[in-house]
C-alpha cells in the first residue's frame, strides 16, 4: 500500500501564492504518475495537474501558467507550487499517486486551500 500525506493549504488573498506537498511512503514503483485533484463545495473532484516520474507535466487549462508541479523522486515528494491563486481555486485539494500501467491508485486526505477575494 501506498500512504499520501498532503500539506502546505491555507488561507490566502487572491494573488497569493501557497506551495502544496504530497509525501508518499509505503510500495512504491519507481515508475508511477503522482498529481493533484481538487473538490470544492458541491462541486466533482476535477484533475488539476499530474507529473510522471520520467518527467513529463500536465496541467488543467485552468490552471495553466499560474501552477507548476515538480516532485522529488528521491523523497518520493510532489509539490503543487501556486501562483496568482483566484477565489476559483478554492478546493481541499488531494494528492493521487498510480503506478504505470495499473488502475489502482493512492489518495491523501487532502487539505484545504482557500483564496478570499
């Protein structure tokens, strides 16, 4: 099994900036896509960005050019790096971790970020 434990939400003014993290431990395939979902108030939970190991980083259309996501595959770490957050990105945002080629997939607990306007 895989454990997330996310970190880094907060309360924020619109432009801020926060910086998430996402620790995984437990089996972990080198080889694997780590990356954010978010889910705000009777909303779906909606993709925000995924990193894969090899390096390679996709980004809801929403969220293009204000977020970046970088991880540390040596701490098995995923970072969410916020930028010109809007009241919009308002979200307890949840870090997932899936390994290549298998549809099983690892969730955190999430953590709140909220962007007054």
């Amino acid at each position: 099994q895989v454990q997330l434990v996310e970190s880094g939400g907060g309360l924020v003014q619109a432009g801020g900036s926060l910086r998430l993290s996402c620790a995984a431990s437990g089996s972990i395939f080198t080889v694997n896509t780590m990356g954010w979902y978010r889910q705000a108030p009777g909303k779906q939970r909606e993709l925000v960005a995924t990193h894969t190991s090899g390096g390679i980083a996709n980004y809801a259309d929403s969220v293009k050019g204000r977020f970046t996501i970088s991880r540390d595959n040596a701490k098995n770490t995923v970072y969410l790096q916020m930028n010109s957050l809007k009241p919009e990105d308002t979200a307890v945002y949840y870090c997932t971790y899936k390994r290549t080629y298998y549809s099983s997939s690892a969730w955190g607990q999430g953590t709140q970020v909220t962007v007054s306007s």
